[in-house]
C-alpha cells in the first residue's frame, strides 16, 4: 500500500543483526497566537518521551527566554527531552539560551535524529506531515505542508535556502519572504535583540506575583477592676472620678386594713342595793353619816351613799316602842360579784352605833356586783398595725418599682435604694387604745422614692481605662471589649457599681508603609520584616521566584484575623 503522508510511519521490528531503531518521537506544531500555557499543555498531554515543538514564525511563545525555561522545566519534571524546530533564527537563539536543543527544520532534526517522528498535529485539528513523507521528498522539491500556515486556499510552504557552511544545506520551515538586504537583516536584528530584552525586562516586572497574608499579633488586656459610682448630685459622666448621674424616683403609696383587737381589761362592779334603819331611841334623834358601813355577818361590807336622820323613837299605849326608820342607798365596798347578797342578810349596823337602839336592814337582796375580762384595741395592737401598714406601703412601692411607670426606658431602678417615708395614720391612735371592740379600721399614706441609674455611660468611662493601658503601636480589637458590671451597693445616697473590664489588644499594622518596606527583599528577609508585626504567610508565583516582586501591583498584602503573640519562652 502506497505511503499516506497524513500518517506517521508505522515501526519496523528489527532482523537479526539489525540495529534497533531509534527511539521515536512525537512532533507537536503550534500556532502563532499558542501561548505558553497551551504549550505546557501540549507536553503533559503527549506520552513520548522525546517532544518535539514545531515553532511557525512570528510566535508569540517565542518572544521570550523565560517561556523557553518554563518549557524545559516542564518537561525536565515529567522526564522528557524537549527540542525547539523554528525557522526564525532569534527564537532558535532565546530557545537556546534557555539550553533547548534547537533545530532550523524538521528535516534537520530528523537528520540530527537519524530517524523518524512521529507526528501529533497543529493544535488547531488539521493533519500535520509525517516524518516519513518529508524523507521521501526530494531535495529540490522538498516542502514542508505546515498547516498552521496554510490558508484556505492551500498554499504549500516554501524552502529558503541557506548558504552552507559547514554542512549540506537544509530547507527551513516557514512562509516564502523576500529578500533582506544585510543593513536591514542587521537592524531588524538590533531591533528583535532589543524587543527581546524588553521583553524580557516587562516580564520580569509583570510575570513574578506575591500573596502576602498577615495576622496581626493579639494580646488579651485586663481583667481591670475598677468601681463606678452614681450620685444624684452629679449630672454629666466623670471619666477621671469614674462617677456618673444617678436620679431619685419618687411614688405615692396609700395602704388600709382592718385589725383584730387582741386587749383585754379586767372590769370589777360593786354590787348595790338599799338598806333601812330603824331607831328605838325614844330620848333621842340619831344621825348616821354618809359612808358609815353596814356589814352581813359574812363580813361583807356596804357604805351608805347619803346622810340618813332618825327622829326619837315614839311609845304607843299601853307600853309599845315605834320606831322611827329612813332608807339609803348602799354600795358593797368591794368590786364583784360576793357584793351580791340576798334580803335581810345586811343586819350589822355602823361601828358606835348601839345596837340595841339601832338597827339595819336589806329587804331587797343587793345586785350588780361583777367580775369581767373584756376585749379592748391595746398599743401592741395599734403597734402591730402600723407594722403591717409599713410592709403593705413598702410592698406598693415594690411593685411601682417593678413596673416602672413614668421611668424612660434605659433607666436601672435599684431596689436595694428604696426608701418609704413616714407614714401619715388615718385616725389618732391614743383614741384608739382600750377602746372595747373586737377589731379597728387603720390606714395609712406615705411617700416612696428608689435611685434610678442608666448604666450605658460606664461602657464609655472604663473604655478611656483601658485606652491609658495600651502599649504604644497597638490598637484595641474591634468588638473585643467586655464589661462586666456586678452586684450593685447603695451607700446612703449613692449607688457604688464594681466593674470587671477585660479586651484584646492588636499590633497596628499600616500596609501601605509595610508594601514599601518589603517591596524587592528576598522571601525570608520580608518576613524577619514582618514577624513583628505577625505570623505572615508568603506565597510566590512562578516557583523559581525568590523575590518580592518591586511592583506594589503584583503584590497581594491582606490582613488575617488576629493571632495572639506567641508566650515568652521560659
């Protein structure tokens, strides 16, 4: 079957004595506008071990030597061996330079080689020339079919023939050109020498990239203990006497009950009646004086209530004696109820009195004697009562404190600052005491007041503290303040507030004057920069660079969070 030159040439297992063919190759053809990342594509896709890139003129891949020295890193880190084809005699330099070995034409290298290739195409899909068919073209019509050159129309691609020198001479890949007079080959020359090394200046500006990330040193500041007054006196926050307002809250209380009357009072009466005397005197009248005591023979005894006159006695014919008689009120002369005596037991008339000429009498029985325990409102009482009136008024301001009403929100009522005034009673209690009842009504009204305070100015007061506490060069963290206000005192008019501060303080770090710092240092030095400032992490892109690229543009310096500064070592 005849050759297709659109296929590379099948090997041919070796006869006895024959030597082994040598080790075949894969031709990779670019196109102009091919970049180095396609390139380096291009070789990681390819399995062979020996790679060869097919240059057309004017590629862009061959304008500098840096791309030529990340072409041969590539492939050095995948072990395989890379050679440059290009017509273009500037380009073969700069891939030399590089150390590529470099080849003016496929047929030269394949004549290098001693050998064939095989083929893998332009990267724009067309068929590339096998090796095979470019060996069996004659020399006075070799032409090579680069399709990355070719246009629509299939214009073959003509040889340029070079002088020879030392060797046979070679056809060169690339479209036909006219000829260059020796000054204009020699400034073109100046001129390509020159754009390279601009080339290559821009690139090591622009190429090299640095991400920087810094985490600024952190350190924890506190705790600080301070104390925080508040006076009713003052009207504006004191940050140097760390004193702020305070205001007194007044209420009106009113409170009633009724009370259970738990006195009593013994209640003795004396028992009362009406007695008669008799007077059998007939010589004479006889006068017995208010308060004279008639007794029983008990030995109860009863004093009359008034005066009481006896006229003579009178005789009746033949030989009767009457009498004269008088009544009177009488009054036992102890309280209770012994005073009670039946009729006729009253019989024992005053001392001095003759009592054979005087006589005494009850014809009524005596009554109204009396021994009683009786219910009355007594000062413990009314003592008492004022005791539940104070807890009820103090309990209504407790709840007028809770409740708040007409406080502006933001305001702490502190209740361990209540205070009840003196109560005002409803009645007189001294017109209450041993009243005989069995309960009383009593009310009372007072006057309540409490200490209000808002809180908020002491975030500010013992912020300004902790500002003094600050090394120089560091900065308090955002959000990292934390106040802690504990159990409030009251003393006497003034409420006393212990506080516990405790923050983060962080390492200032201007990034524009540390950019400038570290713009151009080597890796390791940038950081010993940094590493009083923070952890700083350095990443550089290519690889090979060691620098800090010198265009701030390039340069992508960040802040991380805050890291707190490592312990000192013991």
């Amino acid at each position: 079957m005849a050759d297709d030159p659109t296929r590379a040439a099948e090997p041919v297992e070796p006869g006895p004595g024959e030597p082994s063919p040598p080790v075949p190759s894969q031709l990779v053809y670019l196109d102009v506008d091919d970049e180095i990342t396609s390139a380096a594509a291009r070789i990681r896709a390819t399995d062979a071990e020996q790679i060869t890139l097919v240059l057309p003129y004017g590629s862009r891949l061959a304008t500098s030597r840096i791309n030529f020295r990340l072409l041969a890193r590539e492939a050095a880190e995948r072990n395989k061996r890379l050679d440059i084809v290009c017509a273009d005699a500037s380009a073969r330099a700069l891939a030399a330079a590089a150390g590529l070995p470099v080849h003016a034409s496929v047929a030269a290298y394949e004549a290098a080689r001693g050998g064939t290739a095989a083929d893998t195409g332009s990267t724009n899909g067309h068929d590339a020339p096998t090796a095979g068919a470019a060996a069996s073209t004659s020399a006075a019509a070799t032409q090579l079919a680069l399709p990355e050159l070719a246009g629509e129309d299939d214009v073959a691609t003509r040889v340029i023939a070079v002088p020879r020198r030392s060797g046979p001479r070679l056809p060169l890949v690339g479209p036909a050109r006219p000829p260059i007079s020796p000054r204009l080959a020699v400034g073109a020359g100046v001129g390509i020498v020159a754009a390279v090394v601009i080339l290559a200046l821009l690139a090591f500006q622009l190429l090299p990239a640095a991400t920087i990330v810094l985490h600024p040193r952190s350190r924890e500041l506190g705790p600080l203990s301070l104390t925080v007054l508040a006076r009713p006196d003052v009207t504006q926050p004191d940050a140097t006497n760390l004193v702020i307002p305070a205001q007194r809250f007044t209420f009106p209380l009113t409170a009633s009950d009724t009370f259970t009357a738990t006195g009593t009072k013994v209640v003795d009466t004396k028992a009362t009646g009406n007695v008669k005397f008799s007077n059998f005197d007939t010589g004479r009248s006889n006068h017995i004086a208010k308060g004279s005591i008639v007794s029983t023979k008990s030995g109860i005894d009863f004093a009359t209530l008034a005066d009481v006159d006896l006229p003579n006695a009178t005789i009746q014919f033949p030989f009767t004696i009457v009498p004269s008689t008088a009544s009177v009120a009488i009054e036992a002369v102890k309280p209770g109820p012994n005073g009670n005596v039946n009729n006729n037991t009253i019989v024992i008339v005053p001392k001095g009195e003759n009592r054979r000429l005087t006589r005494v009498t009850n014809e009524e029985a005596t009554s109204g004697g009396a021994h009683e325990n009786r219910t009355v409102v007594s000062a413990d009482d009314i003592a008492n009562a004022q005791v539940a009136l104070d807890e009820a008024l103090k309990a209504q301001l407790d709840g007028q404190v809770t409740g708040a009403a007409g406080v502006a929100s933001g305001i702490r009522l502190l209740v361990e600052s209540e205070t009840v005034g003196d109560a005002t009673l409803s009645v007189d209690t001294t017109t209450l005491v041993d009243t005989e009842a069995a309960d009383f009504e009593l009310g009372a009204s007072a006057e309540g007041s409490v200490l209000g305070v808002d809180q908020s100015p002491i975030q500010g007061l013992v912020g300004s503290r902790l500002q003094s506490q600050l090394e120089d060069g560091w900065a308090l963290a955002d959000g990292s303040t934390t106040v802690d206000v504990g159990t409030p005192t009251v003393l006497g008019d003034a409420i006393s507030f212990p506080v516990t501060v405790t923050a983060t303080q962080v390492h200032q770090v201007d990034r524009d004057a540390l950019l400038a710092q570290i713009r151009g240092l080597v890796a390791t030095q940038a950081r010993s920069r940094l590493e009083v400032y923070g952890d700083a992490t350095i990443s550089l892109w290519p690889d090979w660079v060691t620098t800090i690229p010198t265009n701030g543009d390039r340069i992508d310096f960040s802040l991380g969070d805050p890291q707190p500064a490592p312990s000192p070592s013991p």
